[in-house]
C-alpha cells in the first residue's frame, strides 16, 4: 500500500474530486467543502468538477430541465478533465436516487473507459433500496458503471452490507465516520438558566426528518414544563401541504408562544442556537446516513433524543449520549424532553458523554486523516501513467 502522501513512481498522485458545495447546505455540500479546504494539496494534486445546484433543497434528485442542462454541464467538464489531467483517482459522493445515479454512472463510465481508478463515498444508508428499486433493464448499467470503483467508504459499520452483490470484485469498503470543525475549542459553552428550558431541532424542515413529528410534541412537554420553548431551524417546507398541516397544528393546540421558526441560519447563528439550547432533537423517520447536526450537538455539549436511523445509533449511544425513541412517535418525544428537561445531572452527564465522544471520534482532523487514508489504500497498485 502507499504511503499518504508517497509519490507514486516519482510523482504525486493526482485526485479529481466530484461534488457539489453549499448553498444549500447538506450533509454531502458540507462534506464536500471541508475536504477542498483540508489541505490534500500538500499529498496531492487536487482538481475539482464542482456539481452544484444553488437552489433549494427542493431541487435535488428530481427531473426537470435545469437539471438535465447542468447535468450535462458537469458531464462535460468532467470528461474534459479526465482527458487533459489524467487523474490516479477519481473521488464522488454517489448518489442513492434514480436520477442523480444516472448522472454519476454517466461519470464513472467514463472513467472505466479512461482506465481510471474511482473512490465513492456512500453518504446515506438506503442503497440497498434503491439497488433493490433498479429497474432490470438498468440493472446491467449499473454494474457496469460501478466496475471501475476500487474502494467504497462508508458512514458506520451498519451501513457496510449495502453494496453486497454490487460492488465489484475486490473493492475495499471502508468505515469513515462524519467529522466537523471544534467551534467550542475550550471546551462546549456554559448554558444560562433558562424558564422551562430550550429544544432545539436544526435541520431541513421535511416530514421525513421529523420535524413535525416534534412540533406535535409540544403540546405534552408544555403541558408538563411550564416556559419551555422549542426552535426549529432550517429551510423551510416544500410543499403547501406540509405548511398548511403546521399552521393547523399550532393554531389547534394554542402552542404558538412556545414555538419559533426561525428559517435557514448561517454558521453564526447556527453556533449561537446550539449554544443557547439545552436539548437537540433530531428523529428522522427515513433512513439517514450520518447527521452532522447529530455530531454538531454532541461537540456542544448537548444530549441528542433522537431515532434509531442510518449511523444514528452508533454515533449517538441510547443512555450514553443521548436517549432513543421510536420513530413517527411524537409522546415519545414528549417523553424523552421533558425527562431530560427535569434532571440537571441526566441531562449534564449525556451532555458531557456526547462532548467527549466527539473530540475522540467526530473531529474534522480526524475525518480528514481518515479520508487521506482512504484515498491513499484506493491508489495501491496505480502506477505511472504520464
């Protein structure tokens, strides 16, 4: 295996990374960002087709014209890179939805034809489904489009068995846990003393990460901690169903005092919300990857109620870190909050787990040397080819 950072016969290796950055902010753009900012230039020669699409949200995954011309866009750049630089390795977050998959397998073709080793990062837990969902006429495309793919990183052991029967011969898969920046170096902030106390959820505002599920909450923790009084953040809902459903539920149930949206928020106000809160809640109903708002809680200093999705339970441990409920549950919710909201010391030790769990295994240093070690096991045996 080669070293991180040895030439590779005489020479640096050359890495083409594929992805989009923020806006809109996600767990793939924020990734992506933090890796063109971590340096690999000092191992390797770094080039970049930037996939981005500054819309909202709303927009990924779906078929309409913009995409497609962008698609292209990238497609082309991409190709054109391949032929200009030649890259030892091709890096790309692949995507677990028909659409976008077909953009990739468009990209890792072209690789396989270029004779060029790939490294794919695996930022979710439901490709099994979606391998599964291919339709049998697509299937030999992508088998085809995966078999230049040397080396698979994953988000948590749990997520490991998805490209059985799909991924190549050989193809190394590899656990590489999510990481984010220490914005609390001195350790997570002193909370104030607040009535009632301050539940945060910062994330998009889709059902499917249940948001709802904890504006239904409310009403129970209310009724029980008199004062309290819950923030969601993040960009707001898509469709006028979603939106008509929560204005429903909060003019119903009388719980708009207790309630604030305080919509998309940027690192500042990101900071200053998990610092001013004294729980984070987060109960996906879907299969997610990793959070990193999960991770982003825990180096606060905050406990985590949240549900046992993707790389959830072995980031966030039940008792430990943070406490587990079922999903779509809103009383257990309810319940979870208001235990954690009326015991300082539960809430103070699952706090101060979830601090030190993150400086030994969630810091943006280490993800960033776990990933030069990743690219660096997916370069074996490249020789050279200039």
């Amino acid at each position: 295996m080669i070293p991180t950072g040895e030439r590779i016969a005489g020479r640096r290796g050359r890495l083409l990374i594929v992805g989009a950055v923020p806006p809109p902010m996600h767990g793939v753009t924020v990734m992506t960002a933090a890796l063109l900012r971590g340096g690999l230039e000092a191992e390797f020669d770094v080039m970049h087709v930037d996939t981005s699409d500054h819309r909202t949200i709303g927009n990924v995954g779906s078929f309409d014209l913009a995409n497609i011309v962008l698609a292209c866009r990238h497609i082309f750049g991409f190709v054109a890179l391949l032929r200009r630089h030649r890259p030892d390795l091709v890096y790309l977050s692949l995507s677990q939805g028909l659409a976008g998959f077909l953009r990739d397998a468009t990209l890792l073709l072209a690789a396989r034809i270029a004779g060029t080793h790939v490294a794919v990062h695996a930022h979710g837990s439901r490709y099994r489904e979606f391998f599964g969902r291919v339709p049998a006429p697509l299937r030999g495309l992508v088998r085809a489009s995966l078999a230049p793919v040397k080396a698979i990183a994953v988000l948590g052991e749990g997520q490991s068995e998805q490209f059985v029967g799909w991924a190549p011969p050989g193809a190394r898969v590899t656990v590489v846990p999510n990481g984010v920046a220490d914005e609390w170096p001195g350790g997570p902030p002193q909370r104030a003393d607040h009535t009632g106390g301050t539940v945060l959820y910062l994330s998009n505002l889709l059902p499917q990460k249940g948001f709802v599920d904890v504006l239904e909450a409310v009403p129970s923790v209310l009724a029980r901690v008199p004062g309290v009084r819950f923030v969601f953040a993040g960009d707001p809902w898509y469709d006028e169903a979603t939106g008509r459903r929560v204005r429903d539920l909060i003019a119903s149930t009388g719980i708009s005092e207790a309630v604030a949206f305080v919509g998309a928020v940027d690192p500042r106000a990101r900071r200053e919300l998990l610092a001013d809160a004294d729980v984070f809640v987060f109960p996906p109903r879907w299969e997610e990857g990793q959070p990193i708002v999960a991770i982003e809680a825990m180096s606060a200093g905050l406990p985590v109620v949240f549900t046992a999705s993707g790389a959830l339970p072995e980031t966030v441990r039940d008792g430990v870190e943070g406490l587990v409920v079922p999903k779509g549950c809103p009383q257990a919710i309810a319940d979870s909050v208001v235990r954690l909201l009326g015991d300082d010391s539960l809430r103070a030790r699952l706090g101060s787990a979830g601090r030190a769990r993150y400086e030994s295994e969630y810091t943006l240093d280490r993800w960033l040397a776990r990933m030069r070690s990743f690219f660096a096991a997916a370069l074996e045996g490249v020789g050279d080819r200039s």
